[in-house]
C-alpha cells in the first residue's frame, strides 16, 4: 500500500472561465494509493482525519489517515460494500451488494441494520447514500450486485425492478420516492436541500440506455419528490457518484476524470485522470480537498471551494 506523489498525465480542462476560480494556482492531482480492482464510495470523518472507502470486487474497505499518508484496512471481509456516508452524529452508513443492505456502524463497532427490504422483498444491491438534515436517508438500489458475483451474488430481483428510497428517521419505514429509473446511482442535496439530484447509469447494460443526472424538487416536508427535470448528460462514460461545493457546484464522476457542472447544468470543467472515476467525496480540515475514487486508485486535489 504504496504513497505516490504528483502523476503524469493528470491535469485540468477548462471549458468555461468561471472554473477558473475553482482552482488552486499550481496545485496538481495526487495519487495517494493503489492496488484495488474498483474503488467507490469515499466517506471522510472529520473529527480524527480519515477517510474511508470500498474496493468492491476485492470485499474490503480502506482507511486513509491524511495526518501521515498512510493506508490500512478498515474491514475485511465487507460484503461487497459500495456507497459510503456519514450521518449528523458522526457515524458510517454503507451499502453492501453481498447482503443487500444499508447498514449504520454504530460508535462502539455495532451494526444497525436501516434498510433490507420493501415491502417484503428484499432488496436488489443498495448503491449509494446521503444523509439529510432531518436525519432521513436516501439510497438508491440498482441492481449490479446481483447481476454479478464480482461485486455481490447472482440471484433474481425480488422487486422487479430499481428504485429510490428514503429511511423515515423516526418510523426506520423503507419508503419509495421514485420509480422511474433503469438504474438509479449515485445522488446528492442541493445546499438548501431543496432538490436532490440522482444519477442514472441504464446505459451501463444498454446503449441507448440513460447516461444523466436528473434534478427533483424536494417536498416541503422533505418526505417526497416532486417534479424533475434533466440536469445533464455525461459526454465521456456514465456519471455515478458525484458532491455538491457550498455554491451548488456538481462534482460527478466521469470515464475521463471529475466533470464539475454549474447549479444551471452548465458544465464548467474538467479534473482530468487516467482511470474511469466512481465516486468523490470532499475532506480535509477545511472540506477544500476532493477525494476522488477512480477504478483501482484514490486521488486527491485541493481546490478552492469548500464542500
């Protein structure tokens, strides 16, 4: 578990100039580690300074230490996790393609079980998951994990089809909020928690298949979507997990790197990497540096804007 420093080959693509002022002068992408066969799911944990993500066809989570560098394992085996987040009281909360579920680790190393089933049915493979200010959690459940062992276990969907859920935070009710997807991935708040934003990447099995983010209204009392609308097409690969900066900057994965898109949709530029990205997450003591997951590596780059 090597430390790398700057990589050749990395770099910058402005499109427009307002993504000038979302850049450091002189500051270049770091690789800070490889040897995994597909990263996701980036979660950084501020109060001792470590991010943790998946390697999912290799069934184990890592832990990065930002104060000296270095890489350990943080849990092996890992039922094939995904998504990673953390909720308002500090706590990790996973998706897991093995045991189709998302599941909280609790302070002491408990684990919770949030969602399994709807309805009866189990789950298809939850994918990704971001917590609200309220407490409720929103996930989507694709179904690649069990369309492959490499990431899960082969098995029929009990659902029928991929959808998007909400946990109530006072009720644990599994609750569906939207329908209409092929394959839902990965998703994100507005700032103001007013739209939510969700990925589609149908065509990952599908050549005509969906390849955007779609931007839904959230419903005053936060329990409901309402109407969407479409935010962007990727123009290089599919857009899986993506963030949003303080200013309601989108930060989405890409097969060429970090596509970062304007709160209209305009896209603003590019982080350019070798490997096809999956996921980013913003840490650091200031949330200025964008941690980025991209196939078999994690990367790195400060910017100037906060997350």
């Amino acid at each position: 578990m090597s430390s790398f420093g700057i990589l050749e080959g990395t770099g910058f693509e402005v499109i427009e100039p307002a993504f000038r002022s979302c850049l450091e002068h002189s500051e270049r992408v770091q690789r800070l580690w490889t040897g995994g066969r597909w990263c996701e799911g980036p979660a950084w944990f501020a109060a001792h300074g470590t991010l943790v993500w998946s390697d999912i066809p290799n069934d184990r989570m890592l832990r990065l230490d930002e104060r000296n560098a270095s890489v350990g394992m943080f849990r092996q085996p890992a039922q094939n996790a995904n998504g990673n987040t953390v909720d308002r009281d500090g706590r990790l909360v996973t998706c897991e393609h093995l045991t189709r579920r998302v599941l909280r680790t609790e302070h002491d190393g408990t684990q919770t079980v949030l969602a399994d089933r709807w309805q009866g049915r189990r789950l298809n493979s939850p994918n990704d998951v971001v917590v609200r200010s309220d407490g409720s959690i929103w996930f989507t459940d694709p179904d690649y994990g069990i369309l492959s062992a490499n990431e899960g276990a082969l098995a029929e969907s009990e659902i029928g089809a991929c959808h998007v859920y909400r946990v109530d935070p006072a009720s644990g009710a599994v609750e569906r909020v939207a329908d209409d997807f092929v394959k839902p991935n990965g998703l994100a708040f507005s700032p103001d928690e007013s739209i939510l934003y969700i990925a589609d990447t149908g065509a990952s099995h599908d050549p005509d298949g969906p390849r955007h983010i779609r931007a839904f209204k959230v419903s005053p009392d936060g329990r409901r979507l309402t109407s969407s609308r479409l935010f962007a097409v990727c123009t290089n690969g599919l857009f899986d997990g993506f963030r949003v900066d303080q200013q309601g900057r989108l930060w989405c994965s890409a097969a060429d790197g970090v596509h970062a898109y304007a709160a209209d949709g305009t896209l603003l530029g590019k982080i350019l990497l070798p490997e096809t990205v999956a996921n980013v997450c913003f840490g650091g003591p200031k949330r200025n540096r964008l941690f980025i997951c991209a196939t078999s590596s994690l990367y790195a780059v400060y910017l100037n804007t906060i997350g």
